[in-house]
C-alpha cells in the first residue's frame, strides 16, 4: 500500500485529533498544519477547515499546486470555496466513512496503483 501524506489543518484540537486518527486508520501519515504552507510542501491531500483565514490561504496555494483538498465546516459552502474545486465539502457533522470515502477518492487519483504479481 502507497502511504500518502495528508495535511490536517482543523482550529479545534478534539476535530483535528479524530482528523488524524481517521487517516491513520486508513495508512496514511497525518501532517499536522503549523502554520505556513511553505512547511508542508509534499502533501498529496490535505483535510481543512475553510472557515479560518490560514485555512482559506492554505487551500488556496494547496489547490495552486494542483494538490486535493477536503473542506470539512460547520457552515455550507460558498462560491469562493467552490471555486478552489475540493475534492469533498463535508459539513459538519458527518459520518466518519464519509471522509474516509472521499479521502480515498481523491488520493486514488493521484497515487499509483499497487502492482500485481503474476502466478
């Protein structure tokens, strides 16, 4: 299984620990947002709330490199957070396996398929 790096970007230390514990379960490395985009180049998804000023700047120069982003908010989307085209706009609260879903989803378009040895 391909291990991708997802970047988790949550104000709320109880959301973003369930955040990191979901993409654990899944095998991928939870990558804790600290502050600037600049530390987080090699991401291949990021899960963020928008509704914080870093969390719309971040999204912005996450999508600028053509990497997913997840939203996950209280509040319904708006035409600037549609623009950024997410991959998934969660509100909040959803199922678990939604996230998982969409995760997966759009981690599956970017990571290689695992190769299969021939018997």
């Amino acid at each position: 299984m391909v291990v991708a790096r997802v970047l988790i970007c949550e104000p709320h230390d109880d959301i973003s620990a369930l955040l990191e514990l979901v993409v654990r379960r899944l095998g991928h490395e939870p990558v804790p947002f600290c502050g600037t985009a600049v530390e987080h180049i090699g991401v291949d998804a990021a899960v963020i709330e928008p509704g914080e000023a870093d969390g719309l700047r971040l999204a912005q120069s996450l999508r600028a490199q053509n990497v997913p982003v997840l939203f996950t908010s209280i509040y319904p989307p708006t035409d600037t957070l549609l623009q950024l085209r997410p991959a998934a706009y969660l509100v909040k609260p959803f199922p678990l396996y939604a996230l998982e879903r969409a995760l997966e989803q759009a981690l599956g378009q970017l990571l290689p398929a695992p190769a299969v040895a021939a018997i």
